[in-house]
C-alpha cells in the first residue's frame, strides 16, 4: 500500500485580492444587515435545550380537520423534491 502524502497546492495571490474586490458593490453591507436580522430572530441555544417534543395524535378519517391534507401536501412536497411519484389525496387516504 502506497502511503497518502499531501500536495501542495500552490495558489496566486493576486487572484485573492481580485476576489475581495470584486464583490457585489454596495450589496455587502446590506446583505450582513438582513442575516443579521434573521439571525437575532432566532432562538439561542440556552433556550432550546429544555424544548419537549411531544407526538401529536392525528385523526385522519376526519375530513373536516385537514389534517389529511397537511399530510398529503408535506408528503408531495418532500416527493418533488426528491424526485418521487406523488399521491392523490384519496391514496394517501387509503394508505394512511
């Protein structure tokens, strides 16, 4: 077996400077500014370390709680993003 060694990797350091400076003008700022935002949104991990999830019973064969259609879209959506068949409603229905 051939021992692993480690190329170098030999790089230009005028193509870093390019790349600092050729940014989204004006953009950059403002960019920061909204994840920033977002970020001061979000709970801190202090908080969620106490957090309980507890299972929710579904009751199905209720057709006026929409629950079925909660699951159905959730289950397409997840279908097309993974490139899956999706299901009618009444065949999710029947498999549930």
């Amino acid at each position: 077996m051939v021992k692993f060694q480690v190329k170098t990797i030999v790089t230009d350091d005028d193509d870093d400077d390019d790349l600092k400076s050729n940014t989204c003008g004006g953009f950059e700022g403002e960019t920061e500014y909204k994840i920033d935002a977002i970020l001061s949104q979000l709970p801190k991990v202090d908080e969620l370390l106490n957090l309980k999830v507890q299972p929710h019973d579904l009751k199905l064969e209720d057709d006026f709680n929409f629950q079925l259609d909660y699951i159905v879209a959730v289950t397409n959506l997840h279908a097309e993003n993974y490139g899956i068949e999706t299901v009618e409603r009444i065949e999710a229905k029947r498999i549930a």
